[in-house]
C-alpha cells in the first residue's frame, strides 16, 4: 500500500521536491523573459518634462520693426494693420464712434 502523499515509488519527496524545483525555475524564465522583451522601454531614461515659460512670450522682432516704421512714419496706418495681420499679430479693435453724452 501507498503512504498517504507519497508518490508510488521509493523517493517520493525527492520527486515532488524536483517538480517543485523545476517548477520555480518556469516562473522565473517567464518573468526574466517578459523584463527582457520590455527591456527596450526601461533602457533608455526618459527625458525630463518641459515645463511652458513664465510670463508674457518674446517679441516678436518682425512685428517690432513693422512698429517702429510706422512709429517713424515710413508707412501708414492701413499698411501697418495689414502686414502686422500678416505677422499675426492681434486685430486691433475697431474704432468706435464717439457716443454723446445724454
């Protein structure tokens, strides 16, 4: 008769201990073996997050020059809205008629 948890044959623990064993190693090969295939991910260092520039952006030089010509008066007003629209600069809010007081 078999004892209670052995395997039928002499050395039932040592076999159980291998499978055991054997076991073990399977679990880590296939945790070695997912840490390598993402490995390509955790090889390079990310770079740091850029963080946006504090305060009011730069001027823009082209926009700056188109002011100082129509400051110097080289060019007139329709001129000067028409190429800083160009540049992009903001629309100038339109003129607004005098309202009078009632």
């Amino acid at each position: 008769m078999y004892h209670y948890g052995q395997f039928p044959f002499a050395g039932g623990w040592l076999v159980g201990l291998l499978v055991f064993a054997a076991f073990i190693v399977l679990v880590a090969w296939g945790v070695a073996w997912i840490l390598r295939r993402d490995s390509r991910h955790y090889g390079t260092p990310m770079p740091p997050p850029t963080m946006p520039p504090v305060g009011p952006p730069p001027p823009d030089p082209a926009l700056q020059i188109l002011r100082e010509r129509f400051a110097r008066g080289e060019i007139g007003e329709a001129e000067f809205i028409a190429a800083s629209r160009t540049l992009g600069a903001p629309t100038p809010p339109p003129d607004r008629p005098a309202t009078p007081p009632s």
